[in-house]
C-alpha cells in the first residue's frame, strides 16, 4: 500500500497501532504480496516513516510496527549510531519519498551499548562504542544509558539536516526505545 501524504502525526500514530497489533501476533500482519512487490518496482515507493535502528537480530521494524513492503525505510547500523551516511539515507527519505517522521529507535539489551559501558573494545567496533560513549557520559544504568544514545542520535539528526521544530508539512524526528522483552515500543517524545 503507498502511504503518500501521511503527516508526521499520521505516521506516527501509525506506528503506534502496528506496535499494539504486533504485541499479540504470531506473525507479520505487513503486506508482503506479489502484487505489491510488483506495484513498488513499477511505481517506486513512498515510505511514511524512517526508522534507524540497531542491527540487532532481534530487532526488526517492519514486525514490530506491522508493516510490509513499501511503508517503513529503515536504516540499520549497530548502536543506532548517526554518522553522514544515516544523514545522507534520513535526506534522501524525506527530500525524494516523501517521509515525514524520522523515529530513532533504541532498544533494551543493546549488545553495542553494553559494549560502551563494560570496556575498551577493539577493531572497528570502537568506532561505534565511542560515539555512545559521546552520548551517555558517566551513566551506568544500561536503559538509560540507551535512552540517552537514542536523544543524542535525534539531536544529530535534528541538528544534521537542519530540521527544527515541526511545521505544518515539516519532517518531526522523534526517538523510541523498543524493549525486547515485552515488545513494547516506548516513544519518548
């Protein structure tokens, strides 16, 4: 289904009702068919949201909000950590698709998170730990530590593309954590 000319406020209480019908589903209720993989090849598509999110496995938007092919645009990168390459993906959602909702989506038990707080990882891996470090400061408290990873990552994104408060037909950038346990997403703005 093409969701063009959802408002921010549409999108996210969307996503709210798809967060609510995933809480008691077996499977994805999203729209997966032929006929639309079909209809977004020939049409394009025109996500209502962007979500960035952590690689984690257990973390899947498109379950977690009921959605299927063609509704979310999901960015994906351990630690949902914001660099110019997120910038750039956020950009091109809002300027070319249409999206007016970026949500950065944390999560409980965040394996990158746990990471930042317990030592000095090594390889690669620091550059994401030590953008978290960045954004959660002396806190130990892993949820909050993740809350405020989240905040700073809105903040950049806010910040990055020049996006303010919301107007009328404006792109609103909100943060959210999703806990892994109950499947609960928690918006927080």
């Amino acid at each position: 289904m093409q969701n063009t000319n959802l408002s921010s406020a549409e999108a996210l209480q969307k996503l709210k009702e798809g967060n609510l019908r995933y809480l008691d589903a077996k499977s994805n209720p999203g729209d997966i068919s032929l006929l639309l993989r079909k209809k977004t090849c020939e049409e394009g598509q025109s996500p209502y949201a962007v979500v960035v999110t952590c690689s984690d496995s257990r973390v899947i938007p498109e379950s977690i909000f009921s959605a299927g092919i063609g509704e979310l645009f999901v960015i994906r990168v351990a630690g949902n950590v914001i660099d110019n390459h997120q910038l750039g993906s956020i950009e091109y959602a809002a300027d070319h698709l249409g999206s007016k909702l970026v949500v950065i989506l944390g999560h409980s038990h965040c394996g990158a998170v746990g990471a930042a707080l317990s030592g000095e990882p090594s390889g690669y891996v620091k550059y994401i730990t030590d953008e978290i470090r960045k954004a959660i400061g002396e806190e130990k408290d892993e949820l909050k530590a993740s809350c405020l990873n989240v905040e700073r990552a809105v903040s950049m994104v806010r910040d990055g593309l020049k996006l303010g408060d919301e107007k009328e037909d404006g792109v609103k950038v909100c943060g959210a954590i999703y806990h892994i346990d109950s499947g609960k997403v928690e918006f927080l703005d």
